[in-house]
C-alpha cells in the first residue's frame, strides 16, 4: 500500500514538475500589433512562425480591431500569462481596461521589446482632441518605459549606417550579429536623449546628420523590468537576417534565455 502511495506522488509530483518546465522552457510571447504604416501585422506573425516558435516559444498575436483600431480583443487574458510582451503599436488608445493590463504586467517586472512606433504607442499629438472615457492614453510611455524621447525622424530614402554602440559589443543580444551586414531600410528616428540608466546597443547615422540611438535596453520600474526596444523595423528590414537574429536575442535576452 505505501509503495502504491509512493508511486502515485511521485507520478503528481514529476507532472507537476513537468508543468513548470514546460513553462520554462517554453516562454509564451505575446504580440501586440497595432499601425497602419509598417505591415507589421504581417511581417511579426511571419517572424514569430518562422524564428521564434522553432525555439520553443509559444505564441500569441493580439491585433487590433480592425472595425475598431483602438481596441485590442484578447489583450487582457493574453497578458494574464504572457512572459514577454512585443509592441508594435501607433498612436493607439486601448479602452482604459486593456491599457492598465499592460501597465499592471510592466508593473509586475515583466519584460517588453518595442519596435519602431512604439515609442509612440499609446501618445497622442499636441495637436490631436483628447480622448474621452473609456478609451486612454499614456503619454509619457516612450521615457518612463522604452527610455528614450521620441520627437519625430528625417525624411525617408537615404539608408541608415548601423554601427555598434561605444562599449555594447558584449552585450547578450549582439551576439552573433555581423554589424557590417546591418542596414536600416526606413527612416532614421529622431530619439535623443536616451533616458538616464539606458544601454544604448547599436547606433544609426545617415549622411550630414548626427548619430541617433537605434537600439537599446532600459530596466522599468521598482521590479526593474527588462525593456528592448529598436527603432528598426521597417518591412525590408525584416528581410535582413541580422536584424531578425536582433530580434531573436532580444526576445531571448527579454526573458533570460540564452538564446
């Protein structure tokens, strides 16, 4: 009888065990996708199909509405388990319900990688009409969490030289990555200053202008979560292999994998 016990527990407990390394070893991402300018609503989920689930990785894609570009159906229960968070979102204001879930799991120290318009995600425009309840904003979203100040970017056409960033060469998400294959297709964005306590990784310059930072990692809040965030991500720069292997580490570093 006690052996019987014994092997029944012993069943439950390497279940149990079984449960929790799964989760480990199978972090679930969760996009969140939102602009009319990139294609990233075709480009990401490709991405995470082709880079990302091939590592284990679970997937979730939250799109917006498109009936209702500011709502963001299954945001809310998506996060409730997500280990990492990818925005690609413009000038959106979620329902004031989906906007404190993102708050709350960035409070929770949980890490986000930002791409492109997700400096300015959730911020309105000096010039736009305020938005009235339930929907929201979150103005000050590009320094508080990405670290950066997004104030606009050059005119599009020249390409953007990517160098690394002085002393990030060691850096766990420039692992691997070959900079002189590394070209920025789209605009070059206009973003300093970096906040204080920012790690700028890759620096982006185009001819007769100066530098600007086009990627770096920043710690949030009292939990210190981890942020990525690159101002890349144009469509054909999803055709460069360095920059999707950017993404890769990113998204491994996001949530302390190796890879």
């Amino acid at each position: 009888m006690m052996m019987k016990r014994f092997i029944v527990l012993s069943a439950i407990l390497m279940s149990a065990y079984g449960a929790v390394a799964t989760s480990i070893q199978s972090p679930h991402v969760v996009f969140m996708i939102g602009e009319d300018e990139y294609h990233t609503w075709e480009t990401l989920p490709e991405f995470a199909k082709t880079d990302l689930e091939p590592k284990g990785y679970r997937v979730t894609i939250v799109h917006a509405d498109p009936a209702d570009k500011n709502n963001f159906p299954g945001l809310v229960d998506a996060l409730r388990t997500a280990d990492a968070l990818v925005l690609s979102v413009r000038r959106r204001t979620p329902p004031r319900q989906q906007l404190d879930a993102v708050r709350a799991y960035l409070a929770a120290g949980k890490p986000l990688v930002g791409i492109r318009t997700a400096c300015h995600a959730f911020a309105l425009r000096p010039t736009d009409p305020p938005v009235a309840a339930p929907l929201s904003t979150w103005q000050d979203f590009d320094p508080a969490v990405l670290g950066g100040h997004y104030t606009n970017h050059h005119p599009a056409g020249p390409q953007t030289t990517i160098t690394l960033a002085p002393g990030a060469g060691a850096h766990a998400i420039l692992t691997g990555i070959s900079v002189a294959r590394f070209i920025g297709a789209g605009s070059l964005y206009k973003v300093s200053p970096l906040e204080t306590g920012t790690s700028p990784l890759l620096m982006g310059e185009i001819p007769g202008q100066p530098a600007e930072p086009v990627a770096w990692t920043h710690l949030y809040g009292p939990r210190r979560a981890r942020i990525f965030y690159t101002s890349l991500g144009h469509p054909d720069d999803f055709k460069n292999a360095e920059f999707r292997h950017l993404l890769v580490n990113g998204v491994a570093w996001a949530v302390g994998r190796s890879r």
